[in-house]
C-alpha cells in the first residue's frame, strides 16, 4: 500500500459509487489512438497503480478471448471470464483450477464441448446462439455474486460492450509518449458511438488519469 500514490488513490477512491458496474480500463499514448500491439510498451508507473488498484476493487475480470491470447494472461486472483465466439479456453488458463475461468460464449461455438470438459459445465456461460449477449452475461455474473467487473480489453470486446450498452465506465489511463505509425483504436469492429461524461481526471508525473461515465 505505502508505493500507492495519493492520487493513484484518489483516483479508484471514487471507483464505485453506482453498482452493479462494469468498468472498461485502458491505457494510450498521447495521440488519439490506441496503441493495442504495444500495451506493454506504454505501461508506465503511475498507469500500474492503477491498473493494480482496479484489480484489487473488481470481483471479476472480463476480457475477450483475443487479449489473454496475445498478452498471455496468467492465471490470477480474481476469477477471468473469458468472453469468446468459439469457445477456445486460452492455452494460459486450461489449468486454472475450479470456478476460476469462467467462458462466456454461444451455442453454436465450435468449442463448446471442450470448454466444458475443462472449465466445468457450470462455468461455461452460453448466452446466445451467434453472438454473445453481454447484458445476461452482467446479469448472470451478479447473479453469481460478481457486482463489480472490470474489463481490461481488447478493442473488439469494448465495441460490444458499448454497443450492446453493458459498460458503465471508461477508465483511460494517457500516457506522456507520441508512438507514430498507424494503429489501431481502443474499440474495433462496425462503428459506434457513445456519448461519454467525464468525471473524474488527474494528473500524476505527466500521466493522465481519466475517468468517464457512458451517457445512456
Ligand atoms: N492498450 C490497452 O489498454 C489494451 C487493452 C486491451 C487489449 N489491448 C491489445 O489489443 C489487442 C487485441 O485486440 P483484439 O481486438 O483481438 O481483442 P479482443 O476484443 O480481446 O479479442 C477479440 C476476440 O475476443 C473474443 N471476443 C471479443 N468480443 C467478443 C464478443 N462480444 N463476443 C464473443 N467473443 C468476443 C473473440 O474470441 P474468439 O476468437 O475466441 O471467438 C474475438 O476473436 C492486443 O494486442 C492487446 O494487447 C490493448
């Protein structure tokens, strides 16, 4: 606790004043857009405070399917509900151990049956035929007790979860860095747009700290 920073407090103090929530946390370098192939590289500090103060606040983290695969998520703390249209349990979490990876995915998904068999029936979600519904999803999470999710990513799962209107809150977390080239943005997939409120930003060593509300 003594390395948190007060304001890296401050920032989370206020994290959950409406509940249930759903909270989408990110980070991004200076410019508009979102960095995604190099996350680590815009990793900072003050950003892992947060980041880690985010964690200890959830009950669960819910995070697509191509993120854990590509950053190689390791088995955590917090239960991991990986949200997926073919129902592969990423290579990092098949040894989880009991209740501790969850599968949101479909009926239709080619995986289904494997999950299953490693996941355990009951912790595999099937919430829709093609696409899965992410509003029973939140229902069904705090049906099992899980009141405050946190989703850490990626583009594609953050585009869902604003359309289908299921995040409450965007947390971006800005970094003092310009990274050129072309990149992707913090959502993928068809276009949407959402009205955000800001509500709360601060600042620590140049790195900003931003918190939005989804206008509904
Ligand atoms: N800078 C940051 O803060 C940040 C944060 C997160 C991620 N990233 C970066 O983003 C990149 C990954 O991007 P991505 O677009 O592949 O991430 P993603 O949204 O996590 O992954 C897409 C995959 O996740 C599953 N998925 C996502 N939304 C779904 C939905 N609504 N329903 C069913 N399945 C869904 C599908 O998995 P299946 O293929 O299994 O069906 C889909 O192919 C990585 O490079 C990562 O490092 C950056």
């Amino acid at each position: 606790m003594a390395s948190w920073s007060a304001m890296a407090l401050s920032f989370c103090a206020f994290a959950f004043l409406r509940r249930p929530s759903c909270r989408f946390d990110c980070r991004v370098p200076c410019e508009s857009t979102l960095n995604s192939d190099t996350s680590r590289s815009i990793n900072n500090g003050v950003d892992k405070m947060v980041f880690d103060l985010l964690r200890e606040l959830a009950d669960a983290l819910v995070v697509g399917a191509g993120t854990i695969r590509i950053e190689g998520y390791a088995v955590g703390r917090k239960p991991l509900v990986v949200v997926s249209r073919t129902g592969s349990v990423p290579p990092t979490q098949r040894e989880a151990g009991s209740g501790k990876v969850l599968m949101a995915t479909v009926s239709t998904a080619p995986y289904v049956d494997e999950a299953r068999e490693i996941l355990g029936r009951d912790n595999v979600l099937v919430l829709g035929s093609h696409r899965v519904d992410l509003a029973r999803l939140k229902d069904e999470l705090v049906l099992r007790g899980y009141r405050h999710l946190l989703s850490e990513g990626g583009p594609h799962l953050l585009r869902d979860l604003l359309d289908q209107g299921v995040a409450d809150e965007l947390d971006a977390t800005v970094v003092p860095r310009v990274i050129g080239g072309s990149h992707r943005r913090i959502t993928d997939g068809p276009p949407v747009e959402i009205p955000l409120r800001l509500t709360t930003l601060v600042e620590e060593e140049g790195t900003l700290l931003a918190r939005w509300f989804v206008e509904r």
